[in-house]
C-alpha cells in the first residue's frame, strides 16, 4: 500500500492497525535507562505520603514532579 492510500485511510477514519507492524514499534525518546538517587530519608518519607495519598508508586511520583518541573523551566 501506498503511503497516500495509507493517509487517506486513516484521514477517514478507518482503521489501519492491520496495515502496521505494531510489534516493531518504537516511542520516540521513550527508552528507559536506570539511574540511581539518594534521598534523605525524610524525603522519602514525605514522597511515600504523597505518592499513597495519589495512589501511585513513588517512582512515578518522582517521575511527574521532574516532568512538571522541566516543562515549567521550559516555558
């Protein structure tokens, strides 16, 4: 298929997942890579309780107050 067919179908609104190869897919900027972080221990007290009080793991907390902070540095 040509990639114009491709967008017409898609401008349509039909559905063109049976046209993708999904399991090659890749995020752009999305690899992951470990780093490590040493925190004070009443830090780590205080992202436990506000990660429980979100309902969510302290590493996404974490990852949503640096995520908050860079895009307000950005603007």
């Amino acid at each position: 298929m040509k990639a114009k067919d491709l967008d017409k179908k898609f401008d349509d609104d039909e559905d063109i997942l049976e046209y993708l190869e999904l399991a090659r897919a890749r995020r752009v900027d999305q690899e992951q890579r470990r780093l490590n972080v040493d925190f004070p221990i009443w830090m780590i007290h205080s992202l436990d309780k506000e990660a429980k009080r979100l309902g969510i793991p302290r590493q996404s907390l974490i990852k949503m107050v640096i995520a908050k902070h860079i895009e307000e540095a950005r603007a």
